[in-house]
C-alpha cells in the first residue's frame, strides 16, 4: 500500500514539475519587456495602485521630467526578431513565474536632461546605420500608462528606439477635449525647445517624428517655428520622415504651411481616413473646418502643394481612430530597402495613394 502510494506521489511530483517547467517556459515565450524613454510635462505621482508614474497636473511651462521605464507586451515572443536592429536596445524576455524579482537589462529610472540626450544619442549612433530614432508624440486624452505602452508597441514594430514625449492629456472626461486643446497649446513651445536640444546631438536624417490626432499639433507648430527660425539657411538639416497620422490638425491651416513645413523634413506624410469618427466628432467642435486626416473638402489643396504624400488607409481602418502602426513601418522600413510590405499601395492621383 505504502508502495503504491509512494508511487503515485512521485508521478505526481514529476507531472507538477513538468507542469511549472511548460508554464515557465511559456510565460517567457509570452512576455516580452521594452524599457522605453520618455520625455514629459506632466508631474511625478508614482501611484503604485493604477500603475501611473504621471498624472494629470502639468508642470509649469519650459519644464519636463525624462526617465525610462520597462513595459511588458504580452504575446511578443523576442526570439522571433533575429534582427540586429535591436541591439543595444535593452529589451529582455521575463522568464519564470516571478518576473519581478529579475533585473532588467535598463533599470527604470530618471535622468537629466544631458543624461537623457545623452543615452539616446549612444543608442542611436551605435546601433544599425538604417535604424532610426522614432520620436512619437501621442494623442488626445491618453494618459501616462496608455501612451507608454503604445510607444513600447512602436518600438516593437519598428525594432528601432522610440522616444516618447508625452504630454499632460487628460483622460475622458465630459470636459476632455477643450482641457486637452489648451494644455496642448500651453506646451507647444516646451516641445519645440526640447526637438531642438535633441537634434544639436542626434541628427535630423537619423530621427522619424510620429505623431498621432492632437499631438500632431506640436509637430506642425514646431517645424513651422523652426522654419521661421533658419529658413534662410538652404543647408539646415532636414528630419529623414515626418508622419501627420490620424491628424486633429486645421487641414486649411496646414496647406497655408505645407511648404514651410516640409522645409524641416526629407519626406512629409499624411494619412487620410474620411470615415475617422474622432476626427469627424472634432470637425464638429472646431466649427465644421476640415480635419488634416480626414481631408474630406481639403484633399485637392493639400495635393497641390506638391509637398506632401498623402495615404489614405479608410479601407484599412474605416470608422477607426487608432494609430495604424503596420503601416507607418511599411513606410518608414521600405525605404530602407529589403523590407516585405504588408499591404498594397495604389497610386491614385500624383501624391495620392491608397493602402489596401
């Protein structure tokens, strides 16, 4: 009897090891950490209960906090990379069943400004010669934890750093909207002055500036200052991409400033989505006047800059305001040569082409 026992026991303990062993191996199969950089106006709070580092009160003007902070994807296996592209990236594969007691290959952390640059800069210039800088400013009412964790999915998509600049959006709220519009446009100078820090070390032609709905307001103000600022000069270097996606941006304002914002960049591109329930709802907010990513009335001015190349992708996301991010690297990594493209692109009209 007591042999039978001890058998059955011992059968037991081994298929409960196994069992630990598979689920171990498949939680680090699963998981994947991106430690991703950012810069932002918003203040510390470091609320453990909801996982926020930043909250909703935005420092005072001209003042950011930088830092970095791991975010695990779940359902991104790092072996299925084999790319090169990530070195020196720092991402790792938490393994086991108490992920929290291994170390991360970058600590979160804070920085200085310099230290901040600094580590970008190291990253950038070590890494592949085709790698960009992805510098990604979010949307309207994403918070801290949101944001960071679309800017982790961008990195893993592009398997090129991102560098996030998050500014003090609100959540939704009934009041979400103007509060956004007024904070955006209180830290649209805060942004120019740090894209100008950033690039006296890392060169334009290594950066790709990605903005999504209202951040891309801080892109198009800023590009516009700085063409005001160096116009003059023929040899300023320009950003290797500048992507308007899903843009909560005046269309007719724009097309007034397509050429003095091309000006700061090799390549200019907008995406296109008539069907964007954000951007209609803000249309409607902002007195009927065309939206840049939904150009319904627009379409033909912007074209006729010669400036921009527009994708329209409604047949991709139609009635979708997210941020279409397998094709933003379509765009980004086709220009680097040897890149599969995921879906097709359909020339339309000259500057217009269609994703599908």
């Amino acid at each position: 009897m007591n042999n039978k026992f001890l058998e059955y026991f011992g059968q037991s303990l081994i298929l409960s090891l196994l069992f630990l062993v598979f689920c171990s191996q498949a939680y680090a199969q699963d998981k994947l950490a991106i430690p991703v950089y950012f810069v932002t106006d918003r203040a510390l709070v470091s609320n453990a209960s909801t996982g926020e580092d930043y909250g909703d009160t935005q420092l005072d003007q001209g003042k950011v906090n930088f830092g970095v902070k791991n975010i695990v994807l779940v359902g991104k296996d790092i072996a299925s990379s084999g790319s090169d592209r990530i070195t020196g990236l720092g991402w790792w594969a938490p393994s086991g069943i108490a992920p929290a007691n291994q170390r991360p290959v970058v600590p979160n952390s804070t920085f200085t400004e310099d230290d901040m640059i600094s580590k970008i800069t190291e990253i950038v210039l070590s890494g592949d010669s085709k790698r960009p800088l992805i510098l990604f400013v979010h949307g309207c009412c994403q918070p801290f934890k949101d944001s960071i964790e679309t800017a982790a999915n961008l990195e893993r998509a592009f398997e090129a750093p991102v560098l996030l600049y998050s500014w003090c959006s609100i959540g939704p709220t009934e009041r979400e909207y103007r509060e956004n519009e007024l904070r955006q446009r209180g830290g649209s100078g805060t942004f120019y002055n740090f894209l100008s820090r950033l690039e006296a070390k890392v060169p334009p032609e290594k950066i790709v500036i990605v903005a999504h709905s209202m951040g891309n307001r801080f892109v198009h103000e800023a590009l516009k200052t700085r063409q005001w600022n160096r116009g003059s000069n023929s040899a300023c270097p320009k950003f290797r991409d500048v992507i308007f996606a899903c843009a909560d941006v005046n269309a007719g304002d724009f097309a007034k400033d397509e050429h003095n914002i091309a000006f700061s960049c090799d390549r200019l591109v907008i995406t296109k989505n008539n069907t964007d329930p954000a951007l209609m709802l803000s249309k409607v907010q902002r007195g009927f006047y065309d939206r840049l990513g939904a150009p319904i009335f627009s379409l033909n001015r912007l074209l006729a800059g010669n400036d921009a190349e527009v994708y329209d992708i409604e047949n991709l996301y139609r009635g979708d305001h997210k941020l279409p991010i397998p094709v933003l690297v379509d765009l980004v990594r086709n220009r680097e040569g040897g890149w599969q493209r995921k879906y097709g692109y359909f020339q339309k009209k000259p500057h217009l082409i269609e994703v599908r």
